[in-house]
C-alpha cells in the first residue's frame, strides 16, 4: 500500500499558478542557455515520443507531443523580468479503425487520441463562441493547453493534409477543426515582476530546494 501511494505521489499533477501559467509537478525540468541546447532538449522529448506503424502511417504518433519553453527576462538597468512560455504542441492525428488496420492496443491508443481530440475540440468551440465556462478540466490534454488557447495567449496552428481522394473526409474534418481556433480572440500582455518580486521569488525557490534535500536526507 505504501508503495502504490508513493507511486501516484509522483504522478505528474497539472495546476496553474498565480498568473494563469499553467505547472506540472513531478516532471524533470531542463535549464538550457543556448539555441543548441535547447534542441538538445527537443530531440530528447521527440525520442521519449511513441510511434507504431499502420496501415496509413509508418511511423504514426500513439501520443501527443506537448514542449513548453519558458523564456526569462532581466532589464540590467530597472530589475524588471519578463517572463513568457512558448508550448509547441504536435497532436496525434485522429484516426478511423477501418483504413488503419490497427492492433488491439494501437485501437485503444487511438481511443484515447480521439477522445482527447474531442475534448480539444469542445474547447475551441467554447472559446470560439466566448462561452462563459470553457470544459478545459475534461482531458489533461485541454488542462496542459489551457494557457496556450484562452486568457493571456496567441494561438497558432498548423495542419497537415493528405492531398489524396481517399483521405478526402480527414483532409475537411482537420480544416474544420483549425477554422474554429482562428475564432478565438485573446488579448496577449507582457508577464512582468519587478526586481523586488524577482528576488523574493529566487529566495522562495531556493528554500524549497532546500527542504526537499531535507526530505531525501531523512
């Protein structure tokens, strides 16, 4: 028993903090300084990624793939910082049993694909329409992409289609799916603390780090 509950102790957990920057707990987070180390960072996730081959895919994603970058900034001569987070999200495509020919576990990944898709799709059409409550807390993809879609961001969105009649039905329902994000009108302002709340906030952390040294020590 202790041990299951030290295991779902180290699940992931998805909160936002104080200004709507949405945090994952019990995740390793890389510090890079560098343009090369942060792709260094990228091919690590990418590799982490699961693939499989299908009828219509060789190497097709059984996940989506979400990497957030939070970028800090300190003006020398005021203190102000300015924080901002870039997440770049590839989504698994949605699939239909029939022209995959998938396996047994490979239909369950696409279940959960499709589902979350929909639970994507739920909320673009709340922010779309301006809806008064958005179902972000439906799927952990929608709660890991809440500060990415609605309040205090830019949405931007590719989508790759197939140019052949056969894939005809995906190529409308993917244009579709991006038509209702280019619906949502967010206002985008700069994330800044001054030099005081830069400094109380180092403090904090390194506090924390402290105490979870502690926790390992005992």
């Amino acid at each position: 028993s202790s041990g299951i509950n030290a295991e779902w102790s180290l699940r992931p957990g998805i909160k936002k903090d104080k200004k709507g920057m949405v945090v994952v707990q019990n995740i390793t987070i890389k510090s890079v300084d560098s343009a090369k180390e942060l792709m260094r960072v990228f091919d690590l996730g990418s590799r982490n990624r699961h693939v499989a081959s299908t009828k219509m895919n060789a190497e097709s994603s059984r996940s989506h793939l979400v990497v957030s970058t939070v970028i800090e900034t300190v003006n020398k001569a005021t203190g102000a910082v300015l924080r901002g987070k870039l997440s770049l999200v590839d989504l698994a495509g949605s699939e239909r049993a029939a022209k995959t020919e998938a396996s047994a576990e490979q239909l369950k990944e696409a279940q959960s694909i499709n589902k979350s898709l929909s639970a994507l799709g739920d909320v673009i059409s709340a922010l779309s329409a301006e809806a008064s409550y958005v179902p972000y807390r439906n799927n952990k993809l929608t709660m890991l992409m809440q500060d990415s879609l609605g309040g205090n961001a830019k949405t931007l969105m590719f989508v790759n289609i197939s140019p052949v009649d056969y894939n005809t039905d995906e190529t409308v329902v993917s244009l579709t799916y991006a038509s209702r994000v280019k619906l949502i009108t967010n206002t985008a302002s700069k994330n800044a603390d001054n030099k005081e709340i830069a400094r109380l906030r180092a403090i904090i952390e390194k506090l924390k780090r402290g105490e979870e040294d502690q926790d390992e020590g005992e």
